[in-house]
C-alpha cells in the first residue's frame, strides 16, 4: 500500500532557481530516503534520512524530516536541466518494504 | 548500472507466451526486489527475497513466477499475462540490517503484453 504521497505533483523552474518538493507518511518509520528516476530508467537512490534525524545534505540536496508532522521536504538548490527527472520519496519500517509514493515530477528550463 | 542488471530491456509477448526476466546484482546485498511501474502509478512491491527465501509476496498473480536460485540472481518468470500487465518492470537489491536501507535499482525491464 502506497505510504508517502508527494506534494506537488509536477514542478516547473528556471535553470539556478531552488525546487522543493514534500512527502508525507501515514505511519512511523524507521527511515526515509528520496529516489530519483529519469524518463524510463531504473530508480538512483539520493539520501535516506532516520527517524532521529531532523535535517540531511547531500551537494545540493538539503532533506529534512518532521517525525510529529511525518512529513519531509527535498531541496534542490541551483537547478540544473541534468535535474529534469521524477523525484520519489519511500519510507521504510522494520520489514522488507520500501513504499514508495507517486512521485513529483520536476521540469527545469534552460 | 553496473551494480544490479536486468535483461533483457525490452519484451514484447503475446498473452499465450512463456518469458523470464532476469536480474543480477554484484554489490553482495543480502536482499533482492521486484516492482512494478505502471503509468501514473506508484511503485507496487511485487516479491521480496532474503538470503534466497522469499519474504513477501504482496497479492500478485500466479501468472508472475519468481525465483531467487542464490543470493546474486533473481527471476521473475511470466506467463499467460494481461494487457494491463503491461509496465516497467524493475528490480532492486540492498542490505537489510534492521530495516530497509538504501536500494540499488537496475534500469528495468519495459514489457509489452500483446
């Protein structure tokens, strides 16, 4: 069953603007990370964030998680066109599962 | 893509055919997935392995036969599907210590059920 649900569904932004996107979760977590997936391509895992963590960077992604909220955002600062791509957050609890949400797709303009 | 791959990248089958996709993973990962991505849809889960047995099996059809013979290979083995188990089919790997880390994909398999 689907767990994460991102927000928005489809991001529009100019070259070297900032795009944010959020996640949200139903239930409590063990971790959760943020994929990314190009136009037909396998899946690239990005950062995974635990539940005791409040704020990750990776380069020019920033994540952070509100566990009282069980919500999270992905930042990506200074886009770059390479950035055209969906972005899907998953979260994992003590089993075998990853659930994964429908993703936000994110479109950036030269 | 050198860490999980997965032949082959594209099938076309009729509904009365036989097929088998394949995976394979050279990261050691003790764990090894199924999805399936429809248009529009989220990710759906399909098989779960560990260590060679499976763990999860979450409600697919028969028609979908998998097989982990050791802990680098994985099938998924098909047979009379649907139209609408028409997608991209992709598999996945990782390290499982207490709880789901960070999954390696392989660049899937896009099938097309006549």
């Amino acid at each position: 069953s689907q767990q994460g649900e991102e927000d928005p569904q489809a991001l529009s932004i100019q070259e070297g603007e900032n795009a944010t996107m959020n996640c949200s979760y139903k239930t409590s977590i063990n971790n959760l990370q943020w994929y990314r997936q190009n136009s037909g391509r396998g899946l690239v895992h990005l950062i995974l964030i635990r539940s005791n963590e409040r704020e990750k960077h990776s380069g020019r992604l920033r994540v952070t998680l509100d566990t009282s909220k069980k919500s999270s955002s992905l930042l990506i600062t200074a886009s770059r066109a390479a950035d055209t791509a969906s972005y899907f957050c998953a979260t994992a609890s003590n089993d075998y599962k990853l659930s994964f949400g429908a993703g936000t797709t994110v479109t950036v303009r030269a | 893509e050198t860490g999980v791959t997965q032949t082959p990248r594209h099938l076309v089958m009729g509904m009365t055919n036989k097929k088998s996709l394949k995976c394979e993973q050279h990261l050691g990962h003790n764990a090894m997935y199924w999805y399936k991505q429809s248009a529009k849809k989220p990710l759906e889960l399909m098989f779960v392995y560990s260590l060679e047995e499976r763990v999860e099996n979450n409600s697919v059809p028969s028609r979908f036969s998998p097989e982990c013979p050791n802990s680098s290979h994985l099938f998924l083995h098909l047979h009379t599907l649907q139209p609408e188990d028409s997608a991209l089919y992709l598999c996945a790997s990782s390290q499982f210590v207490q709880g789901v880390g960070e999954q390696f994909f392989g660049p899937g398999t896009r099938l097309t059920v006549l």
